[in-house]
C-alpha cells in the first residue's frame, strides 16, 4: 500500500509475508486458511521457500514493489540480524499501511525498524508495530504467541486477523520495543540455557567425567540428563541463526548495563555449532565435538 | 600429623577442620557423632565459628600447626579463591597425613593443590585427595555428597569414614581435578542458571515487560517464576563467596578453549549482590534494584 493515509485501518485486505521460512509460513498458512490473501516476493528465492510458500496458500507477487504496492500489512519474519535492513528496504520503496516487525531483535533495534516508518523523515504515514514471537511454527491451538507493542488501533486489528487461528495474539503494555523485550527476555532463558548445558556438556567430556556428573544429575536433576540429551536434535540445524539472536540479546542486557556475557557466551556456543544447518538427528557427541573444536 | 610414613592410612585417628562454616561444621558434625575426634584451629576465629564448632562438637586446638601436629586428615572446606593459600600454609606446617580440598575451585586449581603436597619438591609423605561437595550442608541421609578423586587407598579410608553418616562419598574415576572437575560441572548449571534468571529479572524490569514475561512462563514454563520468587532469599545472603565460585567456573571452560562467559556474567551478577552478605528472606525487588545499579 503506497497511498498517503495515515490513519490505521479495521482490517486488512491483503497482507505481504517476508519471508515464508518454516516460522512465516506457518503464520501465513494460519491467515490463508482463514481465507485471507497473503502475498509473499517470490523472485530470486529458493526453491524451498517456493514449496513452504505454495504449501501455505501464499500467492506469489513475485518482486518487493509489487508486495508493497498490495499489502495493507507487512509482516517481517527474517534472521535477526536481517530485520533492519529488510525493513529499511521496505520503507524505501514507499510503504505506508502497518509494518509488523515480528523478529528476535533487541528492543533498541526493535525502536530503530519502528523509527523508519514512524519517524518524520519519512512522511510515509506508514505504521510500525513491533512484535515477538514465542514458541514453534504455528501448529495446533496453544503452540505459538505473536507478542505485540505500540499502536493501539492497528494492534487491534491485527488482533482481528489472528482471532480464529491458532496463533495467540498478545497485546504488551508498552511502546515500540516492548515486544521485543518479552521476546528478549524469554528466549534469553531457553536458549541460553540450552548452549550453557551445551557448554556444560563439552566441559565434563574434556575431563573425562561425564559418567559421574550423570549420576550427579540422576540424583538430584533427573530432568537434566534427559534434556542434554534431547538439546543436539533440537537446536543443531538451527544454530546457525541462533548467534545473531543471542547477540541481539547480549546488546538488550548491555542496554541496561547488565551482564551480557551469558549470551555473548552463548553466541560462541551457536556459532561453534553452525555448520550443523540442515542436519538432522544430530547427536550429542557430535556437538561436543564441534564445541572443542575436535572436528 | 608430621611424621614421615608415606602410605596411605586404613582409618583416620584424628580428624582437622578447615574451617567450620556452614558447610564444614555440618561435615564435623557427622563424623563426632559417629564417635571421631574432629579438632579445629580456634585462634583468631569468629564468634560464629566458635559457636558452629562447639555445636559440632570439634575440639578446639587453637592453633593450625597443633592441628597439623595431631590430624591424620584433614579436609580443607573454605572459599574459592582462599583454597590454594590454605593448602600452602598446611604444607608448609609440615604436615603428612591425608589432605582433602573440598572446596569448589576449577581441576587445575585442584591439581594445584595436590602438587602441594604429591610434589617431589616436599617430600613430605603427604597425600592429597582432590575433592568436591554438591548439596546443602549436611543434614539428612541423601542431601549432600562428596566426590574425590585421587589416590586409592586414601580414598578407601576416606569412604570408610563417612560410611555410616549422612554425607555420602562417591569416588570419581581420574586423576586429581577430577573432583572438582563434577564440582565445576554441577555448579554451572545450578549457580550460573540462577544467575541467568535473577539478570533476565532485572532486564525485564528495566524495560516495564514484568508482567508480560511472566505471563509467558505462566503459559510454557509454569516453574520458572516460583523459581526466580526464591531465589534471592536462596542465594542472597550467599552471593559474596560464589563470585570466587563463578571465576573457578569460568577458568574450567576456558582451559578447554571452551566459551566461559556465562560464568564470567554470573560472577558480576553475584558481586552486584555481595552486599546482602548476612541478610534474610532477600527480595527479588532488592536483588532487581542492586543489579540496576539503583541503590
């Protein structure tokens, strides 16, 4: 949408998906089947996303113009470290109905993506919310929340679009970055915790006491053993795109003068593991091999 | 005791105390009810200790070197960073019995301290078991355990000390650092995860998202905000002597070449709250106001 109408809309006509990833596209299925037209920019993407895209019923408009020029809402669903850049590409091709910014950002980057649509400079009368997601690709009821901060006409009406799918909407009481700060802060806890047992793991093996730190664990946290375990599988393809978000999470800390080393420690840990994008079954052997470095 | 029998002993005479905290006077006290004397070094202590020993029933002998002169064990229970000057000072005593360091500190500090000891260059006879001690202080039948790792024979009598008390002796297979080795691994997660969860409090705060987050762990992780309600008053009080803890920690991940900034970011969370040294029921508005730097 290019026109210059400032004010938020009801509802949506068409909304434009970047990207359809497996997150995205589990988003835009939900609004599909609902039957809202959801278009995505098809050109000179993989072969993968064209297969997620069709699978999810998103109609390919082909180039990022002709998205802009349909959708009423953008929703930006990219790698952390993509999400300036993408919304900066957006605004420039002279977007102006709602930017949803949906991605694992810091809640001052989260404020720098509104600033291109908000901001004087643009004019555009386009509107930013920002938003973070927790949970998996959306599947049945309950899996997935879309948390949302700062304009309260247009977070209604994306919480219209949303209302029958499975994808819970939740408004935060807070402006532009708030969003990101709840996604910050959550994701903070699971993934950290998951590359600090990680690290852990990798560190019991050096010294050759993995057997006693087992029975250490089956002792007095029997869940623990079970979640080393199952951690190799669950995060190894994905490692890759989990050193951008743990530094978007180590810049919100440090925002506030707070320690950050946790999840700067915990980017070393996922950008040890990166070469493990698009493994399946990964083992935990293998990750405490990448992590000393021993392949 | 400072003669010079090199092998190792079948049982324990006498055993010495370094020091009666929390934790060591808990030990103490398990083995004076099983009929051992325990004799501690008095001069210059604290009332607390005084108390906590008496209690304990150890026996006061006043000075270190007349503890050396008596003990055919001792076991070294005090902070991190106090760990290697008080082996050296044992050793220098001349002692040659059986030395246990208990104490939470990385495998090359443990190894450390047994060269104290095991090193050619003292000849004095002495032995040194590599130790580590996960749980509470001692008070019912499985709350607490001791790992060591090192010389046999010594660690068989060791065993046979503790066999009909509540702290129970698990020997870890390795060579010295071993022991501490599980020691560093437990801790990790247990102390460095807390850590994490009282920093992740404190961003939340400083961005206004409290509610909202725990309105998410509400809904994915249910036990995650009863856990950061308690833990101030847990580790509150304690925070001043686990700051030492988080550096032997982090020294055991970087000997590895292995990512050691969760434990260095803990290590500053801790020493935020070194001030709460002595208080009780600790809040987690004072922990949140301490770490912000707001008091």
């Amino acid at each position: 949408m290019t026109s210059s109408d400032a004010s938020s809309p009801d509802s949506f006509d068409c909304v434009g998906l970047v990207n359809p990833g497996a997150m995205g596209s589990s988003i835009g299925a939900q609004l599909t089947r609902a039957g809202s037209r959801v278009v995505w920019a098809g050109e000179g993407r993989s072969t993968e996303s064209h297969l997620r895209a069709g699978d999810a019923g998103l109609v390919d408009v082909e180039s990022m113009q002709a998205l802009v020029d349909e959708a009423d809402l953008i929703i930006s669903v990219c790698p952390p470290a993509a999400a300036v850049a993408t919304a900066s590409t957006i605004a420039d091709l002279g977007f102006a109905g709602v930017y949803l910014d949906a991605n694992a950002v810091s809640p001052a980057t989260g404020r720098s993506v509104a600033a291109l649509f908000n901001g004087s400079s643009t004019e555009s009368g386009a509107i930013a919310i920002d938003g973070g997601i927790v949970g998996p690709p959306v599947s049945g009821p309950g899996s997935t929340r879309l948390y949302i901060s700062g304009d309260a006409v247009a977070m209604g009406s994306i919480e219209n679009l949303f209302e029958s799918s499975n994808l819970e909407v939740r408004v935060v009481d807070g402006p532009a970055g708030a969003a990101s700060a709840v996604k910050m802060c959550f994701a903070a806890w699971t993934k950290g915790t998951t590359a600090l047992l990680l690290d852990i793991c990798a560190l019991a093996d050096a010294e050759g006491v993995t057997d006693s730190l087992r029975g250490e664990w089956a002792t007095s946290m029997p869940e623990l053993s079970a979640r080393a375990d199952r951690s190799p599988a669950m995060v190894g393809a994905k490692a890759w795109r989990f050193e951008g978000e743990m530094h978007e999470i180590a810049a919100s800390f440090a925002a506030h003068d707070l320690p950050d080393g946790f999840h700067l420690a915990a980017a070393e840990v996922y950008a040890r593991l990166a070469e493990l994008k698009g493994s399946r079954d990964t083992s935990l052997d293998e990750v405490v091999d990448l992590l000393s470095a021993r392949v």
